[in-house]
C-alpha cells in the first residue's frame, strides 16, 4: 500500500492533493481539524469539503480531526503506516496577516511547531518519504514594495529591462525586511523545511505560492482574496479593497496546476529545494482588472468601496517567476489563466453561496 499523509486536507491545496494522489492510486491520510472555522468564522469552514472527500474517494481516503501542534496524534498516525508513507503534502497552516497579528502564538504554534512535529515524524518513521511544503511568498517580506514600479491605468507594473521584469524568483533576499507576523512564521518554517533535507537527507520542497485559488477555496475577506471576491460579485455582498489605488498586482495559480507541480517532484524528487510557484506572467491581475473580470462573470457591479489603509507587509507588486522549476521539470505547464480561474469559482459555488446568503 501507497500513503499519502495530505495535512488541511479540506482545504484548497490539500483537498486538490487528496483527488489527485486518490486517482493515482494512492491510499490518502487526510488531517484536518478545521482550524479555519476557527480562524475566519463559519462561512470560511472546511467541513463541506471534508464531506466531498469522503463521498468522492470513499475507502481511499481516512478522514483524521488531529491538531498538528499535537506531536503525540501526529506521531501516532506516522507510527501506524511508517514505510507505506510514500509523500507527505503539507498544506495546513495559519495563512492570514491579519489574523496573525491577533494571536501570534497561535500562528507560531501552528506554523512552526505544526511543521517540525510532521518533519521530525517523516525523519523518525517514514524517512524514505517525499516531504511537500507549501510555503509563500510572504517569507520575501515586503522587499518586493522596495522595486521601481511603474502606476499605470489599472495596475502597478515593473519596466520590461528590469531583473525582475519576467517575475521574482528565488535569489530575491528574504533578510532585513517587513515581513508580518505571519511572514515570519513561515520563512521559520520554511527554512526548516529546507534544514531538514540538507542535514538530514529528507527529500524536501519548499513551494513559495502567490495566490493560491481554485474552485474548493473556501474564501474569506482575510484570506482568499480572488474566491472571495467572486464570492460577492455573485452575492452582491459588500467587498474592501485596502490600498494602493486597487491596482496591486498578484499571479494566480489554480491548485490543481499548483498540485500537478507537486507531483512532477514526488516522482522525481530533490532535497531542501526551494520554488517560487504562481501564475507568473501568465495568470495575473491588479485588484481593479479582478473586479472588471468579475463583474463581466456576473453580469452586474460590484459592490465595493476603497479604504487608503493597506495591509501590513502585503505586496504592491508579485509575479513569480517560475523559470528554475520549469528547468527542471519541463513537461509542467499551466494550464489555467485568471480568467479561466474566475469562471471557474463562478460555476461550482454560485448555488451554495446564493443558499447560503439566503439564509
């Protein structure tokens, strides 16, 4: 038997990785507490997709409520399997700026101290297996606000002669910046990520994301910006755009181009690597092109407004650039663009969240 142990398994990454390893014949080890209802509220829980998996995957998946601060539940779910885990994909995390700041702790103990609980289980009982963080680009800070952008009609763009025009990747120095108290939990974890394969052996991967997106994002204002946002175009639910005149640019990769990544490493895999990963110069949008989009999908405006604020440590400007993992892994490709993306999320939500909003 095959396992994959996938960690927020009811989230968007981790429940993409469950349907994909499940058709490829793998038996996945779902953990997922639903620390995002905690988190964000109702409207952001996971527990319908938890639900979908069960349905869609019957005996393929085995659904587990452990919390990963929990060393002991987790060491328990490795103990069991031990050699039969092929890859661990790691997905659960506190993943909010904001939210961050509230309860530092609470963001540390899950960020760190979640990851080295599945780190130190994966060396002691399943040292053989693929190890798959999904990191961010948040571990970069706010260096990348220092670049010489340029303002355009709707977005903020960088000039075609510069380093960076084709994207930011990994070279970019994470050190003597702004990064959030979110940021900060994750470049410890990432960084501990990358530890324990270049001194411990593990076959290891960091993959610093953009904007994650998919159809199974269970959007909120805090986190999710691109679901949420199609989410109160459908419902005509009042939306916030926090700073930069709205024309703050972000890649958007779907997760299930973010997964097909993911398994192009598993099945040939490196050790302590590192990849920025996103839409790249492919599937961007500034804020203002996302609400165009939207209310194109739609067919009505938007219902927003604009506050000066912006966030701390969010980004004026972020396009990755995905070269080194194309090099090495060049049958991988993108296949969706944001547009594509946002109909998508459309389609396959539009019906229960006008249910939920009518209720």
């Amino acid at each position: 038997m095959s396992v994959v142990v996938v960690t927020g398994s009811a989230g968007l990454i981790g429940s993409e990785a469950a349907q994909h390893f499940a058709a490829e014949g793998m038996d996945v080890v779902g953990i997922d507490n639903d620390m995002r209802r905690y988190f964000f509220g109702d409207e952001a829980s996971t527990r319908w997709r938890r639900q979908e998996l069960e349905r869609l995957l019957g005996s393929r998946y085995t659904h587990l409520e452990a919390d990963i601060r929990d060393s002991g539940a987790i060491d328990k779910v490795f103990q069991r399997y031990k050699s039969e885990i092929r890859l661990v994909v790691h997905a659960a995390a506190q993943p909010s700026h904001d939210w961050a700041a509230r309860e530092p702790q609470t963001d540390f103990a899950v960020n760190v101290q979640g990851t080295l609980n599945l780190l130190e289980a994966t060396r002691r009982f399943a040292p053989q297996a693929v190890f798959i963080f999904t990191s961010t680009n948040k571990v970069y800070g706010d260096r990348p606000n220092l670049l010489p952008l340029i303002e355009q009609d709707a977005r903020w763009e960088i000039a075609s002669g510069h380093r960076y025009a084709g994207g930011i990747d990994e070279g970019m120095s994470i050190d003597q910046t702004l990064h959030s108290v979110f940021g900060a939990s994750k470049v410890a974890a990432d960084v501990l990520v990358q530890e324990y394969g270049r001194y411990f052996g593990l076959q290891s991967v960091c993959f610093r994301g953009g904007c994650l997106t998919g159809p199974n994002h269970s959007g909120t204002q805090l986190h999710g910006f691109l679901a949420y946002l199609v989410k109160c175009a459908a419902t005509g639910s009042p939306y916030t755009v926090f700073g930069y005149r709205g024309k703050q640019v972000r890649d958007n990769i779907h997760s299930a181009d973010l997964v097909r990544a993911f398994d192009h490493f598993f099945r040939a895999p490196r050790v302590g690597e590192v990849y920025n990963i996103g839409g790249g110069r492919y599937s961007n949008c500034s804020m203002l092109e996302a609400i165009g989009i939207c209310e194109e999908i739609t067919g009505h405006p938007l219902n927003w407004t604009y506050s000066e604020t912006s966030r701390t440590g969010d980004h004026i400007w972020w396009i990755s650039d995905t070269t080194k993992f194309a090099d090495h892994y060049p049958s991988w490709q993108l296949s969706y663009d944001v547009p594509r993306i946002c109909r998508e999320l459309y389609e396959a939500n539009v019906e229960r969240w006008l249910a939920g909003a009518a209720r």
